[in-house]
C-alpha cells in the first residue's frame, strides 16, 4: 500500500519567514496530493491540494510542488503569521475511484510573533 | 467548499456506558462517509468506511461490535461506542468525499473528543 513520509516533524519560524514542509510518498499510482491544517482541538481543514498533471499550485500566500518522478511534494508558506500556527498534514490519494487518503504524520508550525 | 458537522463536539461518560456521535453533511449528499480515530500529537487512523443502505468497512484490527456504525441516510452517519472504556477515549472525526475535477476531495468534521472516566 501507500506510505507517505512527512518532514520535518517539528517547525518552528519568525513570523514574516517562509516556512517549507516536505512529503513523499511511495506508490506512483497516487496522482491526488491535498494538505490539511488542523488547529487545536479541531478537525482537519483542506488547505490546498494538487493533481499528478500540474506542477504547481499556489493560492495567496500558500503553494504546493509536485515532483512525480522523484514522488515528493511540498508545502510553502510564504510570510507566516501567527494565525498559521497549527498541525499540517500532507496526504496522497491514487485515482480509479479510490478516493481514500494515506495521510503523513503531521508538522507541528510554531510561528513565533 | 462543502460542509461537515458531528455532534456532540465533546463528551464526557462512565466506563460502561454507550455513546453515539453524528456526522452529517450540510450541503451535499453523501453515500460514503469516513470514520478516523486521533490520538494526541499523532495522525488520523482510519477506522471503518461508512456506507449508506449497507454495512460497514471496518480496517483491520478495529473491532466492529464495539465501534457500531450505521449509514441511514444520504446526510447521516452515526458512530456508538458501545460499553466505553477509558481507553476508548480519543479524538473522533469523520470525512466525506466530495467529486471534484479529477477526482474525490475529502472533508472533514470538527471532531468529537470523547472521554471515558
């Protein structure tokens, strides 16, 4: 099955720094890639996601890469605020109508005021 | 985007009891619904596929006599604990998928912490 890795564990940034979180996972059949962010006592939230057929997508102050070749993506958040403190789970998904998700173990986004 | 809600948001019962918790979707139908288990500071563990008019898909090592799913309506999935023990105690959350281009999108409940004294 599906294994994703989730780098680092923990981040810990100046408010205004970009902060990067790295994923990759190991079945090349995977071809959906969506992040959650999940505060506190909360459920997760999608954030961003991105399909084998496009390189990049950004939206506002967050962005997503994807390398099929070398099965990773990322996660970057440019100008963090404090408000983007949270857990930040990356996922992976094949298509054929399997729609569920193998998530990573999570990033922990310390944003220091 | 589409909207899940679960209720109760929390609850607190006796070792022993029974406790339901709902997921519904707001705005959308959905024949499939997701049930995962959070620990603290880990990552979500699916338990079961919840499926509208049948039974239940429960993942390997999740007992399905304790952990009661039924799948009544097109916006109703319900989970009962059954006989709570301490060590049921966890975060809840459900999911639906939802078509989008390409593809499925997940979304997710706010969760239910549940905690069994």
């Amino acid at each position: 099955g599906e294994n994703v890795e989730q780098h680092p564990s923990t981040l810990s940034v100046q408010e205004g720094d970009s902060a990067v979180i790295k994923c990759t996972y190991s079945d090349s059949a995977s071809n959906y890639f969506p992040w959650y962010k999940q505060e506190l006592g909360k459920g997760p939230q999608l954030i961003i996601d991105i399909r084998s057929n496009v390189g990049e997508k950004k939206d506002q102050r967050i962005a997503v890469t994807l390398n099929k070749t070398a099965k990773h993506f990322s996660l970057h958040i440019t100008e963090t605020q404090p408000e983007d403190s949270a857990v930040y789970f990356c996922a992976a998904s094949t298509g054929g109508g399997s729609y569920i998700p193998t998530f990573g173990r999570g990033t922990s986004l310390i944003v220091h005021p | 985007g589409a909207v899940v809600s679960q209720h109760p948001s929390w609850v607190i019962c006796k070792s022993g009891t029974s406790v339901k918790i709902e997921c519904r979707s707001l705005d959308f139908q959905a024949t499939t619904m997701f049930w995962y288990r959070q620990f603290p500071k880990q990552s979500l563990m699916l338990m079961a596929t919840s499926n509208e008019g049948s039974k239940a898909t429960y993942e390997q090592g999740v007992e399905k006599d304790k952990f009661l799913i039924n799948h009544a309506s097109l916006t109703l999935s319900t989970l009962t604990v059954t006989s709570a023990h301490p060590e049921d105690s966890s975060f809840y959350i459900c999911s639906a998928p939802v078509a989008s281009s390409g593809g499925y999108t997940q979304y997710f409940g706010p969760g239910t912490r549940l905690t069994v004294l």
